[in-house]
C-alpha cells in the first residue's frame, strides 16, 4: 500500500500469569500516533516496550483496552483478518538481523519468501530488485547471507519487512548491536522509507543517539507511558486518569515518597517539592 497508518490505543493493559503471580506488562496505555510519523518507543527493561509492540501487531491479545491499526480494532478481529493485516500492512522487524531472515539463501529470496503471503492474497507488491535497491543492497542481490556484514543483514531485514509496502512497520531494537556508521546507515534507510511511501514507523531503541535523532519519542515506564520527547526535549504527559509520570531526569532529584505541590503561576504551573 501507499501512505501510512495511523495507531490509536485507549486503556490497554496486559497481564501475563507467571506461576501463581499474575504480572502487569501494561497499566492503562493511551497512545496516539498519527499516519506517517516516526516514532520512538525508550524505556528499561521489561517496562513493556516489547509488549505494546506484539499488540500493535497482534501477535498478543490485550487482556483490557482497544487497539487501532488504521480503521481495523486489531484487539477484536479474528485470526484472518490479522493474517491478512500482517500479509502486507504491517511490517515487523523482531530484535536481531537473523530472527527476520532465512539463513541459508539469499537476500532477494528472503524478500521473495516475505512477499508470499502478500502474492497468495493477490496484492500487490513491488520487484525484490527495487526493493533491494531502496535500501541500499542492489550489488548484493544474490550473495548468501553469511557473507554479508551485520549491517547489511540489518538492512535485508528492512527489505524484508518493507516488501509488501506496508502502511505501519514495526521495529524492535533495528540498530542493536551495530557499530555507528551502520546504525545512521539504518535509520537513514528507515527515514527513507517514510518519506518515500509514507509509512508509519515505529522503533523501540535503548541508544539515546538514536532517541535524539527521532521527531518524537514515548517512554514506557512500569506498564504505563511516563513521559514523551520532541525533538530532543522531554516532557511529562497528563494521563486520561490524571496519572502524571515525571521524566527520568526529574526521578533523579524527586525519591519515591517526596511531596510535589501543583502552583499556578500567571499562565502556566509549576511543580514544586515541599518539606511534609
């Protein structure tokens, strides 16, 4: 397809059961992303990155809460709406090259094998030469992918992922483990890719390099969204339930426990800590 699409969730929350404990990957989730934006997904560990992907993708049902890929409610439709969904308007990059290719052939036939179920539903979907050729691996068509460098098989993967020209690509960690050239190397592929066809790109990154050169960043903090970046600059965000998660930085000078009072001063507020 041409042009993105755009992802809405509204009080997503997802438990996982671990033994007799049941866990909150996530606690009330509303996030708003517009079609065609680049977007970053930042947080610790186990902060529910991950989780908020696979249900933007639909590989996991949300035990509460709706998500919107587009017009399509992904937390209600069946698994064939999904299967088709996922044929060729959605793209997913899972965390390392090799999870995303198969092995043992080459780069224009991983773009063949991810182009099928796309071709089985009689879409469309563009030459794997040119789709090679957009992000950078024309000469290299036909080279097995033990002879490709960890940036080049980071960027098969993006053609991989992009060659049914998906409306929303999904990627976790795309530049983990790269040295610096082929991390920019891959984020110029993928900025490439929006603005090219419009796709809607959505990252999640640990390297604040990378958090830095995004238009817009969302953190994740303990199962909830705790703060949203512009262009560099952090800010808090009100939740629909008056939730107010303060930045990192904020979290550094502010332990659990401290009293914050809300003044108005002329036009704006300020939070400030008081002795109890």
């Amino acid at each position: 397809m041409t042009g993105g699409l755009s992802i809405r969730t509204r009080g997503l929350v997802h438990i996982y059961h671990v033994e007799e404990h049941d866990v909150a990957a996530l606690s009330g989730v509303d996030l708003d992303v517009a079609a065609g934006e680049v977007v970053g997904l930042l947080g610790p560990s186990g902060s529910g990155k991950s989780t908020l992907m696979s249900l933007l993708a639909g590989i996991l049902r949300p035990s509460a809460g709706k998500v919107f890929v587009g017009e399509t409610e992904v937390s209600a439709v069946g698994s064939k709406v999904l299967d088709e969904l996922r044929a060729g308007d959605v793209g997913l990059m899972l965390q390392g090259a090799a999870r995303n290719l198969l092995p043992h052939v080459s780069a224009i036939d991983n773009v063949r094998f991810a182009q099928q179920p796309a071709r089985r539903a009689r879409r469309e979907v563009p030459d794997p030469d040119e789709v090679l050729a957009e992000v950078g691996l024309a000469a290299l068509t036909e080279r097995p992918l033990g002879a490709l460098t960890p940036a080049e098989l980071q960027l098969a993967a993006v053609a991989a992922a992009v060659s049914t020209r998906p409306g929303l690509l999904l990627c976790d960690e795309p530049t983990s483990q790269l040295d610096h050239a082929a991390r920019d190397r891959v984020l110029e592929v993928l900025t490439e890719v929006n603005r090219t066809h419009g796709t809607t790109v959505v990252l999640v990154t640990h390297d604040p390099e990378v958090a830095r050169v995004l238009p817009r960043t969302v953190t994740i903090r303990d199962g909830r969204i705790g703060g949203e970046g512009r262009s560099g600059e952090e800010y808090a965000v009100v939740t629909a339930d008056g939730f107010l998660p303060l930045p990192g930085h904020a979290l550094d000078r502010l332990p659990p426990g401290t009293l914050v009072r809300l003044h108005e001063v002329d036009d704006h507020f300020e939070l400030r800590a008081e002795e109890p």
